[in-house]
C-alpha cells in the first residue's frame, strides 16, 4: 500500500482519485504514463496557468507544481484566484441567525492562514469523498488528511481507550448516543455505510473529523 506523505496528506494514494491504469490515457501536461493519473471530468477543478487543454494530470506533476487543485476548506473555498469565504460566494449566508455564532468565526480563523500554506494546499491531491472533500483547519492552518477511519482507527488512537468517546470529542458533524456503535463499532449494522474522514492538527497533534 503506497503512501502519499505530502504536508497536509499521509494516507495511501488509495485514498486519492489518481490511480495507474492502463485505461487512463497520458497526462496532457508531461506526456507520460508512469505515474498515477487522474482523468479530468469536471466534478474536480484543477489551476492550471498554461493555454493548452487538460484532461488528465499526473501525481509526478503535481508534486512538481506544474498545476494544482481548488479545494473546498472550512469556512470557504481554495479557488485560482486564492481563498474566497462561503458568504462572499454565498452572500445570503451573512443573514442567517447563526453566522456571527458558526461561520464568521470559521472565516476568520480562514483568513488568518499565511498565502504560503494556501499555496500548498493548492498542491496537494484531494481525498475520495462522497459529496467532495471538506479541509478542516486548526492552529491558524489548514489540518494534514490522515486517512478513512474504521474501528480500530479509533481504538488505537482513543487517548482513554474508548473508542466511541473519542468520536464523540472529534466528529465535527454528527452526533448521537448509538451512532458510533451502529457505523463503526465492533459490531456495526450490516447496513452501516458512514464514511469518517480523519484529521490531524500539524501543530497540536489534535485530531478532527467529519462524517458522510
């Protein structure tokens, strides 16, 4: 199982839509084959400053920023033209009784993220989500990506040994007094289909996550 070891990702390539498949043709910018490849279909917006037309990229490439990827971030949005918070993309958000309280603060911490961290999430593969992938920030930086998390995840990572206490303290979307056990515990429901994604503040080691 290879691993992508990057500053905001340490997860199996796996974890990633890039894949080596003969199937995939080259990639548009190098013109070679030997590396994972992505083949471009619209549901993932890459930034790109030259003139031809790309419709497949290359993990070689981009861990040679050549290109890079916009990326949905907490509080916002890693576009081409550099971080644009939701309500600046959704102006009506900024009227809702709970902005001040939830999002603003979720901006603000966005904000505060020096121009050369954004720039390396910008080179940086996007994880395999089912409804595209969310970057939870922490420490004034966006968090590294550790991977999807399973039962033992949590039991190997729980500081007091109690794996559901542990998601409980780190889920950032979900919650609820049986959830844990029918999504993820030793003995899930058969029909459990949740997904954790896992993070890891590079700063203070904390761990986040989100359900899907």
């Amino acid at each position: 199982m290879e691993i992508l070891d990057l500053r905001y990702f340490n997860a199996p390539i796996s974890e990633t839509p890039f894949e080596l498949s003969s199937d995939i043709s080259h990639c548009s910018i190098c013109k070679k084959d030997s590396s994972p490849r992505l083949q471009l279909n619209g549901s993932i917006e890459i930034i790109y400053e030259g003139s031809e037309a790309i419709e497949t990229v290359c993990l070689d490439c981009l861990n040679d920023r050549k290109y890079g990827f916009e990326h949905q971030v907490e509080g916002g949005f890693l576009t081409k033209d550099g971080i644009l918070t939701e309500s600046e993309q959704y102006e009506y958000l900024k009227n809702s009784d709970d902005y001040s309280l939830i999002l603003e603060p979720k901006e603000q911490n966005l904000l505060k993220i020096e121009q050369a961290k954004v720039d390396d999430l910008a080179h940086t593969a996007p994880f395999n989500a089912f409804q595209g992938a969310l970057w939870l920030v922490h420490c004034n930086d966006f968090m590294k990506f550790i991977g999807t998390w399973q039962h033992d995840d949590f039991v190997q990572h729980a500081p007091n040994g109690d794996p559901k206490e542990f998601f409980d303290n780190i889920v950032d979307n979900w919650n609820g007094d049986d959830f844990y056990d029918k999504q993820f515990g030793p003995n899930k429901s058969e029909h459990a289909g949740s997904v954790f994604y896992a993070f890891e503040c590079l700063h203070c080691k904390q761990h986040r996550g989100y359900v899907e």
